[in-house]
C-alpha cells in the first residue's frame, strides 16, 4: 500500500509518520528514508517519538546508508565504488585517451572545476537513464555547434564508462548497483517503509522505490504542497505525486493520497499562508516576527549574538533551542565563529569544510611543490610550519632564521654534509653560544632532510603512479603523521575546540582514501613527478570534511537550505538579498533615464538553464554578473555563449552600491585608488580575502622573476 501525505509546513507530515512509527512499534521493521543531510535530526526526531527502544525497530537510512546495507548482504560492498575523487582521475584519464578525436573540448581546461561539470552531467545523464549511445543518436539530428558539443559529451561519456567497467574492475555508482542488487537482497521485504523530506526523486531513486513498493508491507511518502495548488512553489512537489502513483500502478500496488491542513491563525502561520500573495496585511499579534537592519554583516550578527544572550540570559529558552540560518553561509561563516566566541555562544555549524583547507594538504601540497620548484624558502616552510612535519614552533622559527641569514634552498637542503656558516651571519665573532646554535640548526636540519630525501629519491625512481603513491606514504609514515593528527586532535578538544577536534579526526581515513583511490585507478600507469602532483592536487579539492553536533546545548547555524528538519522556537534568518537587483535598476533609471533594463534576477538560484533562458528571452545585450569572484567568471565561462549577450561583465558586489544597500567610498579614499581600504574598514569580515592579495602579487613578481632570469 503507497500513501502519499500531501501538505504544506506545519500540517504535521512529519509528525504523523513518527508518531506512526511509534504505534507499529515491535510489531514490525520500519525504514525511514530521508535525505542524507538530515540524517543525524532525523535520527534524533526518532528518539525522541519512540524512546530508547527505537533502534529494536527502526532505523533512519538515506539512500547512500540503504546501499551500504544492502550490498552488505548481497556481497557488492567488497567490490570498488569509486568516491567523487576517484571519479575525477577517471575522468581525467578517459579525456585524454580520446582528446585527439574531439572538435569542441579537444583541447579543454585541466581544472577540476572544469572536470567537476562534466562529471555532474553525467551522474545526471545516468539518473535518468541516458547512455552514451542515446546522447549521439539524439545529438546527430541536431545541426550546428549544439551538434558538436553533444558528439564530443557522447565520446567522452562513452570513455568514462568504458573505464568504469574495464576487465577486473566494477565501479559503478552506488546508486546503480543499489537498484540492481536491492530485489535480490530482499532488505525491504515485509517492512513498514517511510520516505520524509523529500520534493523529488531522480530516475534511479524511482527505480529503488518501484522496488521497494513491490517488497514492503507498505510505504508512506511525504510530500510539500497542496494538490489542487497552482502555485508554481509546489508544481515540482505535484509531478512527483504523479509519478509515484504511476510507479505503484506498475507495481501492483494499490495507493492513496491524503492532504493534510492546519489552522494556524499565528503571524508566522499568515506569512507562511500569503508570503506570495498580494500582501495583505496580518490583523493579529505579529511580535514573533520582528525585521532588522544592520549597515554590515559584522552588525547583524552581533545584533543576533546579543539577541540570542538576552533570550538565555531570561530562562525563555536554551541554546539548542536556537538556530541561526542564512540563505549563503559561507558570507557570515567567519563572522559568526568570531561574533559568537566573543559573546561565549556555544555554536554547531553544519557545515563541511574543504580537504584543502586542512594543515595536512597545506603540509603534502608544501613538501611537493618545493620539490618541483627547486626547494625553494617559500615552499619548505609552508609545509614545515604546519605544526606536521615533526618540528615545534620555536624550532621552526630558529631554522627559518638562519635560512633567511644565508639564503639556504635547493640542493642544499639534501646534502649530506652540516651546515658550517655563523648563525648570525658575515662578521659574528665565534663563540660556545653561537656554536651551540649551530648544533641546534643541524640537528633540526636533519630531521628534516631525512623524510625529505627520502621522498626525492622514491619520486624520482619512480615511475608508475602507484610507485610515487609509495613514496609520498613513507614519507607520511616517517613523519608519523596518524600520531601527529591524534596529538592535534586531543590538544583542539582540550581547548574546547570540539567541533574542530571530530574534523581533524577523519583527516588521516580521508588521506588514505584519496592514495587508495590513486592507486586503484592508475596504480600501474606511468606518470612524472608534475602530472602526480597536479592529479592529486585535483583529486584532494573532491573531499571535504564534516561533522555531526558535539555537545547537546548549542546554536544550531546552517544554511536555510538544509535546515527542513528543525522546529527551534527562534530563528534568525540572516542576509535577505533578493530584491537588491530590482532595486539597483530602478535607480539606475533614474540617473539614465535611457537605459533599456530588459530584465533582473537574484543570485541565489540552484540552476543556471532557467536564468540562462531568461536572459536569452530578453535578448539582453549586456548582462551584469555579480555574484563575487571567482563564481561570477566561472558563470560567465560557463554560460556566457548560450545567453546571446554581446558582452558580460562580472561586477562584483556592485549591485549592493547601485540599490543603495552599501555607501561608496568618499571621494578622497576613491581618489587615492583606496576604495578597497574602506570597505575593509566598514567590513572587517573581509580582511581574510583582502590578505590573500598580497599574496598572489609576491607570487606574481616571484614567477616574473624566474621567467625574466631564464631568458637571461
């Protein structure tokens, strides 16, 4: 039997399937299948409806977690299932087996950005069932460079496959190998099965659950949305409605729909009620929704901080009970962080922080580029001041002093012989003390030189990819680095840094996981020390870290996104922004009144192929992208040529100064080329980005440098 429980927020969809979870009780086996971001709050809503005794009966899965049990049963989870890294390599390899035969990616970008794209496409083209074959049939009775670039994606497609299933190895996706092993293991047979939080499902999720309705005893489906509804919100929430039926027609299965409503005459009932309607007013108390606004994202959030103190402070509530959300967090991550410690918040930020991000990739991406690069200041003590390869501060820093004293790099650094110049350089008289610095330096210089040499060595006799995967492991084992993590790891939860502490946890499985992966793809491949490097450097930005809360009583942060789940009694929303492009034009109408605006979207949208249509619609000639650098270029990039634009040109957060929302500099900081400084100072926020410019012009005049030298 399919139920289908159709309602809008806060009709108690939710609720009703634990609260049927906790009836059913031992009598049965319950799933209760959600997305795999909410998890860990699902799993906590189960408790809480059904006890202690919960796990006897239930079990909360997403469809990642059901494969991992499934092919537990059926044998599959001993075979490879490559991971978003191990795919990048696959793919990277497949593009260049078949590059010379491509006209419009013959030559693509080797970023992973790049790569990530096409490996998106084509999870999506295998969702839905479209293989290589069907993409070039479909592509050859298109004309143009559409017809192009669609031979080129099947070729590619094709390659990639051909790789996934070469003799000896089976590296399907989990999804495909959960549709085709779930029948066979019969998990769901005779279970109660609950699917909550979902708005649609892809082909291969409908595949899984036309099985799942022949095997289970029965399966409720919740969904967002009124059926008779013609808001366009719900439009997604009601084709999925019609194609689970049709699904349970195929199975056999006989099906209902029920809809669900609630009277909720509350403030923030009526807004949910009319958010899109024409905005009436609401006639009753609306005290529990209050709007601010703050001139920076310093000073909301300081604001909320202090909001949230007094709330504590007064016995109204706990901090668990809070949550802080905002459409991009990655905007006030960093001021959050800061603005909370200061006010004492305990906070969780759901969140998952990049591998590269991580001292162990700064220490392997360090030691690799002083290698290629001639061993040179920079490159060694990035990855020597880690706080990894085996040296404390203060050690670091009296080896980095007499490096800078006499200039030590390249070969140097790997001669078998002690360093013999003063520490305090041309013209210090010798004496015990200056001697003993000296001992000091050496000492610590051979500590360095040993797994260094060593990784030299094994990376230059090696030639296949598994051999240099080899190399650098020893190397890691050398510095014994597992123990070095733990240490961190220990020392950040004494400081009650807990949520750092559960990251730095799995950097050392996560590490493992990306050599495994290499070695499996292209272990017996041979490879030069360069191309090793920029692959790993590629397969590294495919991982990330994350966790789940560390303590009971914390502010939940996330994004609104992925914030479905909870019912905290407050919430701060932070950074409403949609508007400020409307805005923005209106004004500049005014101050040109012959300006033709054809058109104006927010930046906050999930796909590119609607706005792209839009602006195509409105033959705009010039199109302003302002979505911050670097996603504003990597849009243009992307999109720029299927627009029909003549020109566009990414501006940055300038919008935010068109619609008034953000004052300009004063004439003088504007006249000094100081623009940038003042917006430092009304946006402190800002100074991690602003330092990495510094940076990049060091690294500029550096490469300038040795090109100028080598023309020399």
């Amino acid at each position: 039997m399919l139920t289908i429980l159709m309602g809008r927020a806060k009709t108690g969809k939710s609720e009703q399937v634990l609260r049927r979870i906790g009836e059913l009780g031992d009598s049965s086996r319950q799933i209760l299948l959600v997305p795999e971001h909410a998890s860990h709050q699902a799993e906590v809503d189960l408790c809480r409806a059904c006890g202690d005794t919960a796990s006897r009966h239930a079990e909360v899965l997403s469809f990642r977690r059901l494969c991992d049990r499934v092919l537990t049963i059926t044998g599959g989870a001993a075979q490879v299932t490559l991971d978003a890294g191990g795919k990048l390599l696959t793919l990277q390899k497949a593009l260049g087996e078949v590059a010379p035969l491509l006209k419009v990616y013959r030559r693509p970008s080797q970023k992973a950005s790049f790569l990530q794209q096409l490996l998106d496409l084509f999870d999506e083209l295998r969702c839905y069932d479209v293989s290589p074959e069907l993409l070039e049939s479909q592509a050859r009775e298109i004309q143009g460079a559409t017809r192009d670039k669609l031979l080129d994606l099947s070729l590619l497609y094709g390659a990639y496959e051909s790789r996934l299933y070469r003799p000896g190895l089976d590296a399907r996706d989990r999804m495909t190998k959960l549709c085709e092993a779930l029948e066979s293991s019969r998990y769901a047979f005779g279970k109660d099965v609950f699917v909550d939080g979902f708005t649609y499902f892809n082909a291969q999720e409908r595949q899984v659950l036309e099985s799942i309705l022949r095997q289970a005893r029965s399966v409720t489906v919740t969904l967002l949305g009124e059926p008779d509804s013609a808001e366009e919100m719900f439009q997604v929430s009601l084709r999925t409605r019609d194609q689970l039926t049709r699904l349970a027609d195929q199975a056999g299965c006989p099906w209902e729909v029920r809809t669900l409503t609630s009277a909720d005459d509350s403030a923030l009932g009526y807004l949910e009620h009319h958010f899109f309607g024409e905005g009436e007013p609401y006639q009753g108390d609306s005290s529990a929704i209050r709007v601010r606004e703050a001139d920076t994202a310093f000073s909301e959030v300081e604001q909320t901080a202090a909001d949230i103190r007094r709330l504590v402070a007064a016995g109204k509530c706990r901090y668990r009970d809070i949550t802080v959300a905002a459409r991009n967090m990655t905007d006030y991550e960093g001021t959050i962080e800061t603005v909370f410690e200061r006010y004492s918040i305990p906070a969780y930020l759901s969140r998952r922080s990049s591998m590269l991000e991580k001292p162990v990739w700064s220490l392997i991406t360090g030691v690799l580029s002083a290698l290629e690069n001639g061993l040179e200041y920079e490159d060694m003590f990035r990855w020597l001041k880690t706080g990894l390869a085996g040296l404390m501060p203060e050690e670091c820093d009296e080896l980095e002093n007499y490096v800078l004293t006499w200039e030590i790099h390249g070969k140097m650094w790997l001669r078998d012989v002690d360093w013999t110049d003063n520490p305090d350089g041309y013209g210090a008289p010798w004496d015990k003390r200056r001697q003993a610095r000296l001992d000091r330096v050496n000492e610590l210089r051979r500590r360095v030189r040993a797994p260094l040499a060593e990784l030299y060595e094994g990376l230059k006799a090696g030639v296949t990819a598994g051999e240099k995967v080899n190399s650098l492991y020893s190397f890691l084992e050398h510095l014994n680095l597992q123990n070095a993590l733990e240490e961190q790891m220990r020392a950040q939860a004494e400081a009650g840094r807990l949520q750092d502490a559960e990251e730095t946890a799995q950097l050392w499985e996560i590490l493992c996981a990306i050599l495994d992966q290499f070695v499996e793809i292209l272990g017996d491949e041979p490879m030069g020390t360069d191309e090793f490097s920029r692959l790993l450097r590629q397969v590294a930005s495919q991982y990330s870290v994350g966790t789940i809360p560390v303590s009971l009583d914390q502010v939940s942060v996330t994004e609104i996104t992925r914030n479905d789940r909870h019912t905290d009694a407050y919430l701060f929303l932070l950074g409403a922004k949609p508007g400020v492009a409307e805005q923005a034009g209106e004004n500049l109408k005014k101050r040109y009144p012959d300006l033709l605006l054809c058109g104006t979207h927010d930046g906050y949208f999930q796909a590119d192929g609607p706005v792209v249509d839009q602006i195509r619609a409105a033959r705009a000639d010039v199109v302003f992208v302002c979505l911050g650098a670097p996603k504003q270029e990597m849009w243009i990039a992307r999109n720029g040529a299927d627009t029909g634009a003549r020109l566009l040109v990414g501006l940055g957060g300038s919008l935010d100064m068109f619609a008034g929302q953000v004052k300009r500099a004063p004439k003088a900081f504007q006249k000094l080329g100081l623009e940038w400084f003042y917006r430092l100072l009304k946006q402190p926020s800002r100074i991690g980005r602003m330092m990495k410019l510094p940076l990049f012009l060091v690294h500029v005049v550096g490469k300038k440098g040795k090109t100028d030298a080598a023309r020399s």
